[in-house]
C-alpha cells in the first residue's frame, strides 16, 4: 500500500478559513503572510504526532583525523628541531667537549690529546729534548709520528685544553683514543683502569703545583696506586692462563706497561728534579699503551 500521501498533509487553515491551494500542484502557492502556517504530521494511521528531534552525529573519518596527525608530526619536529638546537649550541659552547662524551658513551672509547713539541730529525736527538722538557716539568715522552720523532709535552682529555696549552709555533695536536678490546664478561672491572689512572696521576700534578701537597706525600699515593694495579695484574694473570686469546695477552701486558710506569714514580732515589715531569711521563706512558 503506497502511505505516501499521508507523509506531507495540507497545512492546516487558519482560523479565518482563508488560503490558497492548489491541490494538483506539487507546489502550493502559499498566501503572502509574515509567518509559515503550522504543519501537522500525520501517520500511516490517519493520527497526528509530534515528531522527536533527532541529532545527527558526524563520525569520525579519516579526513577529521588528518588535522591532528598533522599537528603531532609539525609539534614532534619542533620539539627535534629544538633539542638539536640546544645540542649543537652546548657543543659549540664547550668547543666540542660534548660531542666527545656523547660519542664515548656510545662508543666506549675515550679520546684523549697529546701536544707534541719539538721535532727532531733522529730518536737520539728527540731524546736529548724529552729530556730537557722532563726536567722542565713536562712530560717529555718521545714518540714517533709523520716521519718526525717529537716529544709529548703533556696529555690532556679533551682537545680545548690541549689547544689552549699548546705553542703556536711548533706544536701539534696528535689524538690518541683508548678502545677496551672484546674480552669475556669478567674483564670488565678491569678496562676503566687506564682511564681512572690518567685521572689520579693528574690530581697528583695539580695538588702538588698547588702546594696542597708535598713530594712526599704524593709518592706515598702514587705507591697505594701501584698496589692496587699490582694485585691486578696478578688477577689478570691467573684469568688468563686458560684464555691466551690476543686480546687477553694484549690486554695483560699494557696492564704490566701501567704498573712499570707507576713503579717509576715511586722509587725516590730514582725521580728526577721535577716530580711533576715524572707523573706526567708515567701518565702519557699508560694511555699510549692502552691505546695503541
């Protein structure tokens, strides 16, 4: 049954009974009043009813979820653009220092930077110059580097120091850095030591050009420091006996390297005249050790 003509019912007349209607004009000419007549809906049923509102809810779609995808991807840049703004801005303040953190810390290596002076054609010249720094106070570790024979006037463990000590006549800037080699799980107590060694020998140094301390008390540390790397390597050499890998017996023998070196610094009839010149050899000693 077609209920079609019952949806739309002819507006209801007003009181005074007048309007105009065409009743076979799908377009009903509707007299000329300021307001709609009432419309009255009618069911199937010949009823009248009011209608309940219905609200209409737009779902989400892909197109209304594009805006905050948008958003998110333009706030997380922002947020990376920043953080790599503050980064290379606290790097170019510091002249690098945190670029070489970062990348040890990923890495586990220590770069470290030792200013070479005075080049010389053969090793007995360089020798006869190591010596004259050392008695200076400097470390005056002969090496050979780039086809000269130079001396190591001290070691330091970012590049500004060394830079900022440097002469700028002569001297160069040679990096050396100290990688810990594949070793079992056990090792691993063991490969700081070079690096905590290069970090107690340069206190020494420094409290003895302070005067906080005495030659005296600074060979009595320096001999606390060669027990400790002494009971060591005497560890490492029991460890090693059923692992003779290269890397073990590389390993085991910079270690003997860093106790000769600190055995140097703790014989008093063997020091030179300038203590400090002895602690900065023994030092440079160590690290190239660790290192090459």
């Amino acid at each position: 049954m077609d209920y079609s003509k019952y949806y739309l019912r002819n507006y209801r007349p007003e009181e005074d009974g007048s309007r105009t209607f065409d009743e076979t004009s799908p377009y009903p000419e509707l007299p000329d009043r300021p307001h709609m007549p009432e419309i009255v809906y009618i069911n199937p049923d010949g009823e009248e009813f009011v209608p309940e509102p219905q609200i209409v809810r737009t779902p989400s779609s892909e197109k209304a979820k594009k805006p905050f995808f948008t958003r998110f991807v333009i706030n997380t840049l922002i947020v990376l653009v920043v953080i790599l703004s503050l980064f290379v801005s606290v790097d170019f303040i510091t002249d690098g220092a945190l670029v070489e953190e970062v990348t040890r810390l990923i890495y586990d290596e220590k770069p470290y930077y030792a200013v070479l002076e005075l080049p010389a054609d053969t090793p007995e010249e360089a020798i006869v110059n190591a010596e004259t720094l050392r008695m200076g106070g400097s470390a005056g570790y002969p090496i050979s580097y780039d086809g000269k024979y130079y001396c190591v006037a001290d070691l330091y463990d970012n590049r500004k120091d060394a830079e900022n000590s440097a002469p700028p006549s002569n001297a160069v800037i040679y990096e050396l850095t100290v990688t810990p080699p594949e070793l079992p799980d056990e090792y691993a107590p063991y490969l700081e030591r070079p690096h905590r060694l290069y970090d107690a020998l340069k206190e020494l140094e420094a409290q003895l050009l302070s005067g906080e301390i005495g030659t005296g008390e600074a060979v009595l540390q320096a001999k606390q420091l060669y027990e400790t790397v002494l009971i060591e390597t005497d560890e490492l050499k029991s460890m090693s006996e059923d692992r003779a890998t290269r890397q073990v017996l590389e390993f085991v023998s910079d270690y003997s390297v860093a106790l000769a070196a600190l055995e140097s610094v703790c014989d008093e009839s063997a020091l030179r005249q300038s203590y400090v010149g002895d602690l900065k050899y023994a030092r440079c000693q160590i690290m190239f050790a660790f290192a090459l």
